[in-house]
C-alpha cells in the first residue's frame, strides 16, 4: 500500500494518476446510482427477482466476453483468488443488492441512501490502519463532511412521519445497515486484491467477479420461485428483463470495471470517499424521477459531499 499511497504526491506521472482515478470513481458512482431505482421501476418483483435479473445477466456477459480465452484465462488464476472471488462476488453483489433492494422497497430511497452514505466513513477508517496510509487525523474533516452530508440526506425521513408499519421501516433499517456491513467489507477486500493480482489485469478480474456472481445468481433460482408465488403477466416480466439487463450492463459490468480501474490507482482511503458519488448521483436520478428540485436539506448534503472528497484530495496532495 505504501507505493500506492505515493499515488497523490506531487509527481507529475502520480497526479496523473489521481486524477484518472478520480474520474473513474466518478464515472462508477453515475452508474451505481441507477441501482436505486431499479427496485422503483419493478416495484411488483422482490428483492431476489431483481437480484437473480441484474446478476444473471451480468454473468452471462462476462462469461461471453470470457469464452474464447477460457482456458488460458482460468490456468493463471491461483485457487485462493478463486475463493477470494466467491467471497467478493457474494458480499459485494449478490448479498449487497439483495439487502438493498429490500431496504429501498421497505424503507424508501432516502433512509437507504442515509445508510449507505455511511460507506466512505467505514472504508476510509478501516483503510486508515493500512501501512503508508494518511493517518486519520488529517481525514478528519473529510469525515466529518461526509458524516453531515449522510445525515442531510436522509434528515427528512427521519423526522417524517413513517409511511408504512413501524415493522416494515425497522426491516427496511437493518437491512440497510446490512448493506452497508456487507459492501464495506467487498470494498475493503477487493481494493486489496486488486493490488495483488499477479498475472490478471482488472478487467479481467472484472469479468471473473461476474461470472462468480452470475454462478450464485443460478443457486438462488429456486428460493425465488418458493418465496415469491405471485403471478406476473408477460409484459411485467419483461419489464423486469429489460431493467436487470439495462442495470447489469451499466452498473456491473461498466461500473465494477470503472470502480476496479480506481481501486489500482488509489490508495483505500481515498477508494472510501469515492463511494460518496453513487449516493449523489442516485438523489440526482430520484430528483429527475420525481420531476422535483432539492429541498435545501437535500442541497447542502450535495455541497457537503463537495466538500468531503475535496478535503480528503487535501489531504492526500499533502502527503
């Protein structure tokens, strides 16, 4: 982690680097912000529908892309990526958007993204403790900015009154608390092994992650047809088709190789602050969706999130 670290010193070839980081951590949050809406949009399916939809296809693009350099592909991954990649695929993608799902159907876009706004603090703590990492002291105010922004997104939620059973919005809480564990722990590991890869480049690592994916998406086949037994015409399922293949393509697999891309060129604690893009541009999607502007809450959490990844730029350049 130290030479990665160094990646925001003043040398030209490593602010290059930042920069391009930065611009592909920007380029996977626009993408990633589209997941919230897809449990909007296919309101009448589960979470496991949408999760087997959106995974699925994101396996079988992979494996397309793959097939032809199988062989060759698989004799240089060693049999702990193979576990390191099961483990990624499952707490990034399949558990990730499973609890997420349920969280927005059950509590709503805002307290989700209130929860989930809480990433860039997790992972850049956590990355705090990495050899050669800016110490946390000199995050602080990037955490602080971040940590307000958060609370400004899902303040009005809050102090709402709820719009469904006190059960439901407790359900929809801890599942987005469990999101939040889950994809801390993916963004965490997969930074990590993507500065070890050896003989794979990140696309290819990339594409590996969605075909592991793709494979859990195939096992959870049939706990969706036991748990779900409501009848959907053929116009609702392509519907559900249309927006797990829209959202695989986009957000998986153009996202994830964006995210992987930045993972290599960032040190993790500032991997953690790019995270903060996904929760901005899914309100800015939400906004368009309701055809409404912000609520002066929902604009200082924008100017809070400026703030927290310019600060945490800070204090990376200083270093």
């Amino acid at each position: 982690m130290t030479s990665i670290s160094k990646a925001c010193s003043s040398d030209p070839l490593n602010a290059k680097k930042q920069a391009a980081g930065l611009a592909c951590g920007m380029g996977a949050g626009a993408l990633w912000g589209l997941v919230f809406l897809a449990p909007e949009l296919v309101g009448d399916f589960g979470p496991l529908h949408l999760t087997i939809g959106r995974y699925l296809c994101y396996g079988l693009i992979a494996l397309t892309l793959v097939s032809l350099r199988w062989r060759s592909l698989v004799a240089r991954v060693s049999r702990p990526q193979w576990l390191s990649l099961a483990w990624l695929a499952l707490a990034g993608n399949t558990l990730y958007y499973l609890l997420l799902s349920a969280a927005v159907q059950a509590g709503g876009i805002a307290m989700t993204s209130l929860v989930i706004g809480f990433l860039p603090v997790a992972v850049t703590v956590i990355g705090s403790r990495d050899h050669g990492a800016v110490p946390l002291a000199k995050l602080l105010p990037s955490l602080l900015f971040c940590g307000a922004g958060a609370v400004c997104i899902g303040w009005q939620a809050i102090v709402a009154p709820a719009g469904g059973a006190l059960g439901t919005q407790l359900f929809g809480l801890a599942c987005a608390v469990g999101a939040l564990v889950s994809w801390t722990a993916y963004a965490v590991g997969n930074a990590r092994a993507l500065h070890r890869l050896g003989e794979l480049t990140p696309s290819e690592w990339n594409l590996l992650t969605g075909i592991s994916t793709g494979t859990q998406s195939v096992i959870l086949i049939p706990a969706a047809l036991l748990v779900h037994s409501n009848q959907h015409g053929v116009s609702e399922w392509m519907g559900l088709g249309a927006v797990s293949l829209g959202v695989a393509v986009l957000a998986s697999f153009f996202g994830n190789a964006l995210w992987n891309r930045m993972s290599s060129l960032l040190p993790l604690t500032l991997v953690g602050q790019m995270i903060l893009f996904e929760t901005l541009f899914a309100l800015i999607y939400g906004w368009l969706w309701e055809q409404r502007f912000p609520t002066p809450l929902e604009a200082a959490s924008l100017v809070l999130v400026i703030l927290s990844v310019m600060s945490c730029l800070k204090a990376h350049r200083s270093r």
